[in-house]
C-alpha cells in the first residue's frame, strides 16, 4: 500500500527478490547461531533390502527453531550450501552420526547410516580428516557410512571429488549416487567414479506401477546398474504397488514413508526392536 511505500522500512521487503534478500539475511543470522546453540536434530530413515532385513539408516537434518519450529531441511540446505555454512554443517551431522552409530553399536545395534554430503563439501579435505579422526576416536575399524552424493557432486572439481571418493572407500564407506536421473551426469561417468549403489529419485518411483514412463525408466536404469554391478535403491516408496512394481523390477533396497518415516534416533531403536 502506498502509504506504507513511502516508508523505506516497509517497501525494502515488498517484492519477490527483497523477499529473498530478507530469507537470506535472516538465514543468515539464525541458521549460524542454530549450529552453535544445538537446535539442529537428526532423524534416521531406514532403508530395507528385498528380504526385509533393515541394512542402514539415512540421516536427514532438520532445525529445530525457537522461532519458526521445526524447518525441513529443503528450507535451509540451498542457503547453506550457497553461503557455505554448509561445511560445519555437514562437519556437524557426520561427527554426530558417528557418536550415534558408536553408541548404537556399544548396545549392540549394528547399522549403517547413510550421510547426505553437498559438492562444496567435497572439495575440502577436511571432511575426510575429520571422519579419519572420528573413526579413530569411536576405535572403529571399518567405516559404517554410506556417502550420499549428487549428480552435481561429480560434476563440480571432479578431479577432488574423485580423490576424495576414493579415500572414503578405503576407510570402508560406500559412495551412493542420491536423486540418480534428475542430474546431468552421463552414464559414463558412474564408471569413472567409485560407485557402490544408486538412489533411483522420487520422482521416478511416484505411481510407477501405472506410469510407463517411469517404468521404463526404472528397468533402463536397474539393467545399467546391473551391467556395472551397481546396487538399486528405490527412495520415496508410498504405497505397496510401488513397493511390488520395483522389487519385480530388481530393485534391491526400498526406502520410504510405506515402511517408515524418517524418525529421531530413539524412535528407531523402538521401531527396530518391535516391528516384525
Ligand atoms: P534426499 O537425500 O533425497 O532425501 C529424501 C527426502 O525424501 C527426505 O526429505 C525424506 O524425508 C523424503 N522422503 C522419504 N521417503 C519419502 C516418501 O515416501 N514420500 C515422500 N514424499 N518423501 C519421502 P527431507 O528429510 O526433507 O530432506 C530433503 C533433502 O534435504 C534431502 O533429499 C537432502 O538432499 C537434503 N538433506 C537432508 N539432510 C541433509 C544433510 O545432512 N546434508 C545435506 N547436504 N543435505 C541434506
Ligand atoms: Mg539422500
Ligand atoms: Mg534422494
Ligand atoms: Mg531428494
């Protein structure tokens, strides 16, 4: 309103790109603070193979804010990968995934867990010090993670991404590719870099028992994987046709809010130990 125009406080933030600059800026402060006062939590979405034995759990961060409650991580990951709050970030869920994964094995709780990992991440070696360290400290002999990556991951400084994925996978952990088919990579380039599995994206899976398209899809994509001695993993399986459609289909582990949601660590202690 025009009144309120004439007042510079009130029309900085009136159009769509101030909108932005404001969310930034607010992010800015708040999303730094976040990290040094804890508000930020894990929660683990487990992940099953075609026998319905539960093999890991993917760690997904969340914000717990006092001022806007608990903010998905889609909300804050895009900035924080921007402004490169990223790095402590990430730093942050792989020390505290790693304390879990300790703890859980103390009370015999053997699981992997999988770890989202941004490409500005991957070019700095000290991720893969950090983790060196973390597994030193735990006293863990082998490295229970799996390193969730990007397409883009491998497009950006492939050379560093490259040598860093192969550190990874001599401490032990597996390189997936996350959101496999929304990116840009070529097929050559799951060859080239030292991949463990695939995660067919969402939106592949989304009604894929009546779409075939994404029918298609999916076995041009499992055959590939096979051809290259690949694992497929399925993410976003809502109901049981789709849970039919890609074990048919050769799909190997299954992932999504049919067998569960993602969920804090304690809640997947008691989920582990009740469900059949
Ligand atoms: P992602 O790694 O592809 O994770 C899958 C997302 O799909 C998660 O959303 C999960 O909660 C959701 N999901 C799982 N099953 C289903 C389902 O059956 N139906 C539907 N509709 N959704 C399902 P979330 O937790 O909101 O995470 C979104 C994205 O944020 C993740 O996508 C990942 O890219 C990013 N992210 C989360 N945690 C981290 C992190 O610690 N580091 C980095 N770099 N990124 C993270
Ligand atoms: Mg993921
Ligand atoms: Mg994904
Ligand atoms: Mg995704």
């Amino acid at each position: 309103n025009a009144k309120e125009n004439d007042r510079g406080k009130f029309c900085i933030f009136s159009t769509g790109m101030n909108k932005r600059v404001f969310e930034y800026l607010w992010l800015d402060t708040h999303l730094r603070k976040a990290l040094d006062l804890q508000q930020l939590v894990i929660d683990y979405q487990p992940k099953i193979d075609i026998n319905g034995e539960v093999v890991s759990a993917e760690a997904l961060v969340r914000w717990n804010s006092p001022e806007r409650g608990l903010v998905p991580p889609e909300s804050f990951i895009p900035y924080a990968e921007e402004s490169g709050l990223i790095v402590p970030l990430g730093r942050w869920v792989l020390l505290n995934v790693l304390t879990q994964i300790a703890d859980w094995q103390r009370r015999g709780i053997s699981l992997r867990v999988a770890v989202n990992v941004s490409p500005r991440q991957l070019i700095d070696q000290r991720l893969y010090n950090d983790l060196k360290k973390a597994l030193n400290d735990a006293q863990m002999t082998d490295c229970p993670l799996d390193i969730e990556l990007t397409e883009s991951c491998l497009i950006e400084n492939e050379e560093q991404a490259l040598a860093l994925m192969q550190l990874f996978r001599q401490l032990g952990a597996q390189i997936h590719l996350d959101d496999f088919g929304t990116g840009y990579s070529s097929l050559s380039q799951l060859t080239r870099f030292p991949i463990n599995a695939i995660k067919l994206d969402q939106s592949f899976i989304r009604g894929v028992n009546v779409q075939p398209v994404s029918q298609s899809l999916v076995r041009a994509i499992v055959a590939v994987a096979r051809a290259l001695d690949l694992c497929v993993i399925a993410e976003g399986i809502e109901t049981v046709e789709e849970d039919k459609f890609v074990i048919a289909n050769g799909v190997n582990i299954r992932q999504g809010f049919l067998h569960a949601k993602p969920m804090p660590a304690e809640a997947l202690e008691h989920w582990l130990k009740h469900r059949r």
